[in-house]
C-alpha cells in the first residue's frame, strides 16, 4: 500500500527550506550591513582628521563694484 500525503504536507519541507534560506539572506545582508556602515565610519573619521581649517585672512583688497 501506498502512503498517501495531501499537497500541503509535501510542502512543508520545501517552504522550510526556502524560509531557513531567506534567513540566511537575511542575516547576510544585516552582517554586509553593519560592515559597510563600519567602513563608512572609519572612512568618514579620516577624513575628518585629514580636514585642516583654513586660516581667516581680512581682505584689504578694495575691489571696484
């Protein structure tokens, strides 16, 4: 004799294997994430060290309107 299943029972692990990999995406894309946003930190820090502030020079110059 054979067993016999409904459609949706032999679904089940196909619909847990997409939801398990949707996880995976997921958390993937959350780590890509955060590393990125590190990145964007450190860059951003260096930068910012790097900038140097112009000195203000007063402008004797008179210039014809």
């Amino acid at each position: 004799m054979s067993s016999i299943e409904s459609p949706s029972a032999s679904n089940r692990p196909r619909l847990r294997r997409w939801a398990i990999g949707a996880l995976v995406v997921l958390m993937l894309l959350a780590g890509y994430a955060a590393v990125l946003h590190q990145l964007s930190e450190q860059v951003g820090a260096g930068v910012e060290a790097s900038l140097r502030v112009a000195p203000t020079v007063e402008d004797h110059h008179h210039r014809a309107e």
